[in-house]
C-alpha cells in the first residue's frame, strides 16, 4: 500500500484547514504536530495555500501535508510544485485524476454514490473521499455503499465533528475522517493556536482509543 495513505490511516484525523495568510501556516503546523496530529489538508481555496503548504513542508517534514478543493490542473501543478503529498477533491474529475495520479501521487476525489465509485473504481482507486458526508446519509450510507464495493475505503469529510467522529473512525472501512472542528477558520484568523493544539490533542486521543 501507498506510504501516504499508510499516513493517513496512522494519523485517523486529517485537518482540513483554510489558511487566508501565509505568516499562519507554520503556528497552525507546530500546533497539530504538538498536539499529535501531524498532517493537513490544506484547502486551494485561497491565494496562499500553496505557499502555506510549502512552508509547512519545509519545516516540518515528518507531516503529511496534502492539498484539497483541487478543481483544475493549474491547481494540481501548484499543489505538486509545493510539496503536497496527496489530492483531494471535492468530486470526481476522471480527468483531474488521471492527471494527479499520472504524476504518481495518491488521489482521494468526492463521492457519494454508487456511480461515483464505480468511476473511481474504473480509474484504479480503491480509496476515496466520501462528501459532503453528513448530509450525503452519513455512516449509514457508506456501510452501504461498501456492502457492494469490498475493495472500496472511505475518507469522509462535511458534518464530522468531536460528537460523532468515534462512530466513523469504529467502522473498519473508513480510512480515516476529515475534520475542521480542531482548526476552524477562525482559530487561525485569531491565531488561537494554543486551543488548536489542545483541539488537536483531544483529537488524536480519540483516534487512540478507538483504533488503539
């Protein structure tokens, strides 16, 4: 198996973060990583996310730092020319995936329905993101749509929060869940850091106690 989704899985959480000032990216990259949460995913949805992923790179290696709301292949060029260890994608592109994975990067794009993981499927991935999941059906819905698809892991993100985030990470077919409880863009904003770290922190400690 690939050596960034073994990350990925290891790590259980994956920060979703938007990062509006560059001079954010590493406070916000030390406080995961203190809090036991080393990797993010940070959004395309803002001039200085590939600058902020670059920075957390070079600072901070041991993190997994992918990059997400990828849309075009300008984006995926950026993201790749960053640093970013994987894609994510709010749906899926088949040509925005063939092009992320001919660059031999892993590539988690959006689904929610049988078709769409057919799709993904037909591309040669067994991994995906599940979104938005909460309002998709949630849990229910993937233990669904897994029935059909052994092969087929999860990463569910949209509507995860500290609440319901031990009932995923329980099922053995979600890889690991994407949140922004920990790292809310507000936190970031007010440059709260030090209640991301303990946001972080309580985290990880739930991955620990579900997955051991």
């Amino acid at each position: 198996m690939n050596e960034v989704i073994e990350k990925l899985k290891k790590t259980g959480i994956v920060p979703v973060v938007v990062i509006e000032n560059e001079e954010d990216a590493l406070p916000l990259a030390r406080a995961l990583c203190n809090g036991g949460l080393p990797c993010a995913e940070v959004t395309f949805r803002t001039s200085a996310a590939a600058s902020a992923i670059r920075l957390i790179k070079e600072a901070y290696p041991q993190m997994c730092v992918g990059a997400g709301t990828v849309l075009t292949k300008q984006q995926v060029d950026e993201a790749v020319a960053s640093g970013s260890e994987f894609i994510v994608s709010p749906g899926l592109n088949p040509n925005i995936v063939t092009y992320v994975l001919e660059k031999g990067i892993p590539m988690l794009p959006g689904t929610c329905t049988p078709s769409d993981i057919e799709r993904a499927l037909e591309l040669g991935l067994t991994q995906v993101k599940f979104f938005p999941a909460e309002p998709s059906g949630g849990l229910p819905m993937i233990k669904a749509l897994a029935a059909p698809y052994v092969d087929v892991e999860f990463m569910p993100t949209g509507g995860i929060n500290i609440q319901n985030v031990r009932e995923y990470l329980s099922y053995k077919r979600i890889m690991c869940v994407g949140g922004t409880w920990m790292v809310k863009p507000q936190l970031i904003q007010e440059k709260r850091f030090d209640e991301i770290e303990k946001l972080a922190r309580e985290a990880a400690d739930i991955v620990k106690e579900v997955r051991g």
